[in-house]
C-alpha cells in the first residue's frame, strides 16, 4: 500500500490542509473508490475503513490484480464545517457551492487535442482518451480555490480508472445508484451485492457531479467521433449508501465485503467470492424521481419507510399545523420505489421530504435538485 498525501491549495494561513490517496496493488486496470465528497454523509467513510483493512490483507495474499486507488476522506473542507453544532457537509461554507457539482468537463479539450488520431483500436483509443485527459487536467491554469484545487486532484486520480465508485448517502434512504443508462448491465451485479434498491439512471443530470465527469466525457467522445472505436471506458457511480445514520461496522462490513466481490467479478481481485446477497433491482429513468413537498409548514409524519414500493396515492406522510387544526395527507404521484425521505421532521417551504422512483419520465432538464 502506497499512501499519496496531495497539499490543499489555498489553505488559510498557519493551517495546511492535504487529500490522502491509498493505492494497493499494481496492473494496468484500475478501480477508484472515494468516500464523502458530501462530508456529513459517512457511511461512505466508515465502509472505507473495512475497505481500507481489506485490501491490506488481500495485497498481502498476492490477490490485487490491479491498482485499487481509495480515498476514505474525499473532503477534509467540508469535514470542518460545523454551524451551531451542526455539521454542514454539502455545500462550502464560504461559496455555497454544492461539493458534488461542477467538476472539470473533458470531453472538449480532450475532442480537441485527439481530432484525428483516433482510430478502430479501442484499447488504444483509451490510452489515448485517458492520457489526454490527464494532460488536460495538468494544463489548466492554477486553481483558484481550494475547493476547486480538491476537485481536481479527485478528478485527476479518478479519469484513469477502469471503474469508479463514489460513496455518498441520502438523508434516512434504502441504498440506491445514480449511472449512465448505458452501464446498467454492469451495475445491476453491484447493486445485488449491496442489496441496492433502486438505480437511477441518466445521461447528462446537468450538474457535472463526480460520477459523470468520469464516465460523460466517453459518451460524448463516442458520439462526436462516431467512426472511431470509443468505448464507454470509465464505469461511474454514484453510490448512496442509505442514510446519513447507517454506519454500523455491520452495514460497513456488509457494504465492503459487496464492493470487494463486484471488484473480483470486475476482474480486479482474484479468489473467491460469495455469490450476490440480493437480487438485483431495477434501473429507472432518473427522470422519472418525483420529490414531494408540504403544502404548507408543520411536524411531519411519515406512513411509509424508505425501500417500500409504492402505488400512485398512496399516502407517504401527513403535514400537521397544530395551531390552525390543519393535516395534509402528501400521496405518492408515482407509482415506484419510496427510497428517500428528509431526516428533519419540520415541513419547511422549498425543503423536499420524500424522493419516489418511477417508471415514468416526469421531468426534465437538470434532474438534481441542488
Ligand atoms: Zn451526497
């Protein structure tokens, strides 16, 4: 195990700030796996730490047959952000910028500089795509904040790899994924490992998060490119590992042990694996994710857990305003999985309290709600 410790640019004066990188094993694949970019939403973290012992051992035992790159704490800026004893891990204190969005687009720059030299070999179309990539990350000019300059450094370790999983969490959530489309086949033995419940799928979701600032740019290139063998090299996703609570070593271990079999079948790891623990779900338009909202303020109760199916008006929660004598019954306008609900029980204007996942498309344009 190799430990990377990259310095924060722009950190205040008399403080310096680092990004550590773990990287096990050695080969031409890669895997890239981060944990709480959101830095208040830590089962990522503490599934990173089983992962972190595990592949210890499986080094050790000669089992890596490939580079495994971890990053347990993906945001030491957001880590130190607390406000009256709260922590607010998903936006920077100082911009208001959500950590998780507008990461570096390189399908452009990297179109640019390979316009003409790529050709039927897909596996040297990757080699190409990926190193200039890299190039493109290396040139731009130097950051401008340290929130910026962390990005790029995730960025950075991440382009290269072959699959990339960023772990994150809801508020209280059965576990889900966000992906391309594209890469459900794939995805769908990962998400029986974790018992996943639900994957959201989209191409473009409009905020240039992480996982599709990784595996974007290869679509992009295939369609711009259409005569040349590009593959959809960089598997991305978004993994929310239940709610912001969920970080018993029984769910992290459970949550490892899943991540580690995926990566066996993904041919990084050798040995022997137990066969998935669930059955695999279903992928779902993203667009069909409806959010609902409390027609006015009030205490909430919720009437459904997180990970039940739901039917079109089925009741989800009651808004109860106990000075005018006023209860709202919020009904589900979809028919699909109940798999997130708000962790604060105070209906608040603007402040969504419940995500259900539909077969329908309901919206587009930009899906993420932040
Ligand atoms: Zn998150």
């Amino acid at each position: 195990m190799e430990r990377i410790d990259h310095p924060l640019p722009w950190s205040h004066l008399g403080s310096e700030r680092s990004l550590s990188v773990f990287r096990f094993g050695q080969g031409e694949r890669k895997a890239y796996i981060q944990a709480s970019l959101h830095a208040d939403e830590l089962p990522g973290m503490r599934t990173a730490w089983e992962l972190k012992k595990r592949l210890g051992e499986l080094e050790a035992q000669g089992l890596l047959n490939g580079v495994i790159e971890l990053v347990p704490v993906a945001n030491p800026l957001g880590l130190g952000q607390l406000l009256l004893h709260n922590h607010q891990g998903r936006f920077e204190a100082g911009s208001g910028k959500n950590f998780n969005r507008d990461f570096a687009e390189l399908s452009e720059p990297v179109a640019q500089q390979l316009d003409g030299h790529l050709g039927d070999d897909p596996h040297a179309n990757v080699r190409l795509i990926r190193q200039a990539m890299l190039d493109t990350l290396a040139a731009l000019p130097p950051a401008a904040t340290q929130l910026q300059g962390m990005q790029r450094l995730l960025l950075t370790h991440a382009c290269s790899a072959d699959v990339v999983l960023d772990l994150h969490c809801d508020a209280e959530a059965a576990l889900h994924m966000y992906a391309l489309p594209q890469h459900w086949p794939q995805w769908r033995s990962l998400s029986a490992h974790l018992g996943v419940k639900v994957g959201l799928l989209a191409e473009d979701s409009g905020g240039n998060s992480f996982d599709e600032a990784c595996s974007l740019p290869w679509l992009r290139l295939s369609r711009r490119f259409p005569e040349a063998q590009i593959p959809l090299a960089c598997l991305a996703t978004t993994v929310e590992l239940g709610g912001q609570a969920d970080t018993t070593r029984e769910q992290a271990c459970a949550h490892a042990e899943g991540i580690l079999a995926f990566l066996a079948e993904q041919g990084l790891i050798g040995g022997q694996w137990p066969a998935a623990a669930h059955p695999h779900c279903e992928g779902m338009p993203f667009e069909g994710t409806q959010l609902l909202f409390a027609p006015h303020p009030g205490v909430v109760s919720y009437l459904r857990r997180p990970g039940e199916w739901v039917e079109v008006g089925d009741e989800i929660f009651e808004v109860i305003d106990p000075l005018a004598d006023r209860v709202s019954t919020v009904c589900a306008g979809t028919s699909g999985v109940l798999f997130a609900v708000e962790r604060q029980r105070y209906a608040q204007p603007g402040l969504w309290l419940a995500k259900v996942a539909g077969r329908e498309a309901l919206r587009h344009g930009r899906l993420l709600n932040d």
